[in-house]
C-alpha cells in the first residue's frame, strides 16, 4: 500500500508520512512494539507486514533491510 492510499480519514498522507517517520526517528514504534510483546496474552499482539516487490512497484531492486524479530533478543 501507498501511502497516498490512506482512506481520507486520515487526512493528508504527506502529513501522515512526516508523524510516521518522526515516531521511528524518536523510538515510538519501538517502545510500542517492545509493550506489546511484554504481555504475551494481549489479544493486540499480532501484527503483520508487506512490502511490494519491486515488479509490483514500479522501482529498482534495493539492498534488502535488516528485519528486527519483536520479542526477540539481537543477538551481536
């Protein structure tokens, strides 16, 4: 999905994109993630993640990222 998709509700997708981004740089989705996964019967704690080929949109391949395991321990 793209981030112009948003339904209207949420208002301007710019502006979205500006707050999301602002929560990763200051750790807000981290410490949300690190909460939920802390109590293991919380009916809220699946969560799931796509992200399109680069077939499906329209870009070059790019260096794949890191994925960070939730509830995980990084292990060096």
């Amino acid at each position: 999905m793209r981030w112009a998709d948003l339904p209207k509700r949420y208002g301007k997708y710019k502006s979205v994109h500006k707050r999301f981004v602002r929560w990763a740089d200051s750790g807000v989705w981290d410490r949300l993630f690190d909460d939920l996964v802390g109590d293991q019967k919380n009916p809220y704690l699946m969560l799931g993640y796509h992200r399109l080929s680069s077939s499906a949109s329209g870009h070059e391949p790019q260096k794949k990222a890191k994925t960070r395991l939730w509830g995980v321990p990084e292990v060096d």
